[in-house]
C-alpha cells in the first residue's frame, strides 16, 4: 500500500463515519451514539448495510412513538446489522 492509497483509505473512512453521523442525526436529532461507535460499526460491517440497519432502528423507534434511549437504539441498530451478515454469510456459504 502507498502512502496515497492510505490517505484515500482514511478519507473515505472519515466520508462514511461523518456520512453516518449526520444521517443518524436526521432520524435521530434528540441524541447521537457518536463517531466512536459509527467507527466500530464501520470495522464491523459494510457502510450500506449501516445504513439499512439505522433505518430499520428509525423504523422501530417510530413504531415505540420516540420511546427508544440511546442505549436501546445503539443495540437494536448493532442487533440489526448483525443479523443481515449473518444472513449474508449464511447466503455466500451456500453459493460457494
């Protein structure tokens, strides 16, 4: 890797955390998990699949009329996205 692709790396890293901040902050403008946690989603699991899953915890949040904490809405998001890569693995062992 060169010094380059690195900085490109990092900066589209920084692009999909600050991207799923202020997302998460559009559906969520009463309280906010952080860049810190939206980084360890990001090691976890695809930018896209974040994105689907902090739209199923607005989805759910709705559902409770505005109910949910930060706590309930960080693990119901982390629970969501877990779920869809188990699947996806599951879906991609199959294939193989």
């Amino acid at each position: 890797m060169t010094p380059q692709e690195l900085r490109e790396q990092m900066n589209k890293r920084r692009e999909e955390v600050t991207a799923l901040c202020q997302f998460w902050y559009s559906l969520f403008p009463e309280f906010s998990p952080g860049a810190n946690q939206m980084g360890v989603w990001l090691d976890l699991h695809t930018f896209e699949r974040m994105v689907d899953a902090i739209k199923r915890t607005a989805a759910k949040n709705a559902k409770l009329n505005g109910a949910m904490t930060l706590e309930h809405a960080v693990r119901f998001c982390s629970k969501v996205a877990n779920v869809r890569k188990t699947k996806q693995d599951a879906v991609e062992s199959v294939a193989a």
